[in-house]
C-alpha cells in the first residue's frame, strides 16, 4: 500500500521540477545594454574607406550612453542553458540600445548611395567594404556589441561578421553568420545566386577580416577536407539578395586560371632559362662565334623567354587587379570581359 504513495510523491517532484525548468528556461538572462539616461557624452568616428573607383569619407556622431554599458560588467552574460545561437547572436545585433548606431551609420550611407546611384548590389558592397576596413584584431572569447566595434573601430571575426549581418538585415538583406567551431570562425552571409552558394547552404559566405568578394571563400577553409562543417544562423527576416554572384564567380574562375597559367608558364621560363645559360656558354667559347646555327637559337630562345616575361607580368598584373579590388567588382568584372587587357597569342 505504500507504492502508490510513493510514486504519487515522486510524480510530484517530477512536475515540480519540470515547472521549475521551465520558468527558468523563460527567465534566460541574455546580453542586454544598460543604458545611463543621464550619460549625454557622444563621440565622432570617422569613415575612411576604398570603394569602387574612390574612397568613402566623412563622420557620424554617436552617444556614448550604450557603449559605456557595452562595456559595463554583466551586459555580455551568457546563458547557462537553454540558449538559442540564433536568439544569441541576433539579441547581440540587435540590442535596441544601439537603434541611434544603426540610425546614423544607415543614414550616411544612404545618403553616399542616393549621390553615386548605387544599385542593390552595390549597397550591400558598400556596407560589406565598410567592415571590411575595420582593422582585425582578436578580442578575446566575448563577442562585443556592434557599438563597441563601430567606436573602438576594430574587431575580430565575429565581431565584424555580426556587425555586418546586423546592417544587411537593418537595411532588408536575408541575411546571417556561418560559424566554423573547429576553426575558430566566423564570417558573414548574404542570400545570393547559387554560383557563390556555399556548401548549399542557400548563402553567399562574406570574409569580414579582410577584403574579399561576396562569395569567395578564405583559404582557411579551402584546405580543410571537412570544411562543409558549418552552421548557419539567419540574423533578422530581411528577404532582399544579392544578385551579382554570376560575376564574382567568373572573376574567381579568371583568378584561378591566371594562377595555373603562371605556374605553367615559370615552369617553362626555368627550363628555357637553363636553355639559354647553356646557349651562352657555348657561345661564349671562341670555337663557337661563327656557329650561325647555335647563335640563332640563341636569339630565338631569348626573344621566346622576354616573351614570356611580358606574358607573365600581364598575368600578374591581371591579379593584381583582382586581388586588390574586390570592393571593385562592377569594374574588376568589365575590365575583364571587355578584353581591354592585352593578352598574348596564347591567351595572356
């Protein structure tokens, strides 16, 4: 008779602690910024950056009231369980007490967009060039707010990424972070054509600790075998794309083949350079200084590895190009294409 008590009691327990369970799964402390009304402090940062054929310059003010409680003692607190990555990274974004941030960095640049008649495309370039230009720096294991990276004007992977992410979705983009844990990292991600979809995850990976193209993958993840190990958090409900993807994949086609061009072609110039030290000995010896025959492959050897010279500084010239200019793509992709690079009789 005992039994049914016992499990009666047990059973109770058990709903008491589920009960308990979940009012703290509903009282999950997340990051939150404690703002000062009486803190009216406000600061300048100043935007210098490259961006298609000039720079973008020019200053924003900004109250110091949410970055000081960005920085005060529990704003990043960590939720021991029941965490969403996806809730976590958005609340970081999304903070309202970073609204006048968002407000003042969205405003410059729209007013930069409305007097150069940027396409969509472009925007997110501009934003995306924007974080790019923050210098890189690891921050240690707390993510900051997007305020403290705007303010102190750098910031590691995640920093930037979710930064970028916040201003793509404040302005509509769909778009969110891809976290790699086993290499420690975090990049960017836009929705865009599937030419640049990575791992088919539906969106388009953006590098935010350097310059890259909107699509192109770091070599940090192009070495790892496993590198389809990923998770994607969506930031916001924005819905607009990136539509450019078709001509960042044909810059980086261009790219790679430029390189196995240039590869071959060294490979040619050492073995002809040899060709020729040899050519050289032999005419340098006086036996040899009428040998016509021996001269004329000479001079057809050496005028075939100045060309080839020429050929390679072409090449390299085109990467250049590419490399140094992805916040470019619009002229990288027409310079291209349009054939205005001059290009030999074996296609360099």
């Amino acid at each position: 008779m005992k039994k049914p008590r016992i499990l009666l009691f047990s059973l109770l327990i058990l709903l008491l602690l589920a009960a308990g369970i979940g009012l703290a799964a509903d009282q999950i402390a997340y990051p939150s910024i404690p703002v000062n009304q009486y803190d009216t402090s406000t600061t300048a940062v100043h935007l210098d950056f490259p961006f298609m054929e000039g720079r973008v310059t020019g200053d924003i003010m900004l109250d110091l009231a949410p970055y000081n409680g960005a920085k005060s003692a529990g704003a990043k607190s960590m939720p021991l369980f029941g965490c969403s990555p996806e809730r976590y990274y958005s609340v970081i974004a999304y903070d309202p007490a970073q609204d006048q941030m968002y407000a003042e960095l969205l405003g410059f640049f729209d007013a930069y967009s409305e007097d150069h008649s940027l396409t969509g495309d472009e925007y997110i370039e501009l934003l995306t060039t924007y974080v790019q230009n923050i210098p890189y720096k690891t921050s240690g294991r707390e993510i900051k707010f997007p305020i403290e990276t705007v303010i102190e004007e750098w910031g590691d992977c995640d920093d930037k990424s979710i930064l970028l992410a916040g201003l793509l979705d404040k302005k509509g983009y769909d778009a969110g972070v891809f976290l790699f844990k086993k290499d420690n990292h975090m990049a960017a991600g836009v929705k865009g054509g599937y030419q640049t979809d990575y791992e088919n995850s539906g969106y388009s990976l953006i590098e935010t600790t350097r310059y890259a193209y909107i699509g192109e993958v770091p070599e940090l993840l192009h070495e790892k075998s496993d590198h389809g190990n990923y998770a994607f958090y969506r930031i916001g409900d924005g819905t607009d794309v990136y539509t450019a993807s078709w001509q960042i994949q044909t810059i980086l086609d261009v790219r790679d083949t430029a390189y196995a061009a240039l590869d071959l072609l060294y490979q040619a110039l050492n073995g002809l350079g040899r060709t020729i030290g040899s050519e050289k000995t032999m005419l340098d010896d006086p036996e040899n200084a009428s040998n016509t025959t021996l001269r004329s492959a000479y001079d057809l050897h050496l005028d075939e590895y100045n060309e080839g010279i020429e050929a390679g500084n072409r090449i390299r010239s085109v990467l250049h190009m590419i490399n140094s200019e992805p916040y470019n793509r619009e002229n990288v992709y027409q310079t291209i294409v349009s054939g205005r690079l001059i290009q030999s009789r074996d296609g360099w």
